[in-house]
C-alpha cells in the first residue's frame, strides 16, 4: 500500500487548503482512510476519518472547519480545510487502518 499526500502550502488565516491524498494498493472505499497532523515540538495526532461505509468523525478542534471524502473511482482521499487557523500548522499524513500505513507529510503553514 502506497499514499501520496500533496495540496499543502501557505495561506493566511481564514484561508483554505484541499490536501489530496493517492492511494496505491488497496481500494479506499473499503478501507479506513484517516488524516493526522503533527504540529513542530508535538505529538502526532488523528485530525478526521473516514470509514468504508462512509462514516466521519472529526478531532474536536476541527469539527465543522474540516471535511474528509474521498473518491472511490480516483482511490484518492480528500481534506478540505476551511476557515484555518494557525494552530492548524504542521505536516499533515494520511494514513490507511490500524495501526496506521503512512504517507509521505504534506506541510501546511497559517499565517495569522
């Protein structure tokens, strides 16, 4: 199983970000897809997931900022990131199951 996580960047407060996530090996429609952050100087933590039968759940802070779908037909996992904070920054991974299968981080950055 590969992921290939990209969309991060810069962008001002209040802004927003899509990250994208390809997945290779396994087919995300019947799979658990999550996306993480680790913020500089802390502990990796789950931001939102999604589940085969298309269940969500959110981490309290982002709860009604952020989205997670996917794409069953691109195998691809989404993250649309609304109303950023700074204390949204850090490298963000998706990551399939439990214990999880990573991708490579993609680096988002909130100027305030």
């Amino acid at each position: 199983v590969q992921l290939q996580a990209s969309g991060g960047g810069l962008v001002q407060a209040g802004g927003s970000l899509r990250l994208s996530c390809v997945v290779s090996g396994t087919n995300v429609g019947f799979s658990v897809m999550g996306w993480y952050r680790q913020a500089p100087g802390k502990q990796r933590e789950l931001v939102a997931s999604i589940f085969g039968g298309g269940m969500t759940n959110y981490a309290d802070s982002v709860r009604g900022r952020f989205t997670i779908s996917r794409d069953n037909a691109k195998n691809t996992v989404y993250l649309q990131m609304n109303s950023l904070k700074p204390e949204d920054t850090g490298v963000y991974y998706c990551a399939r199951g439990s214990p999880p299968t990573w991708g490579q981080g993609t680096l988002v950055t909130v100027s305030s």
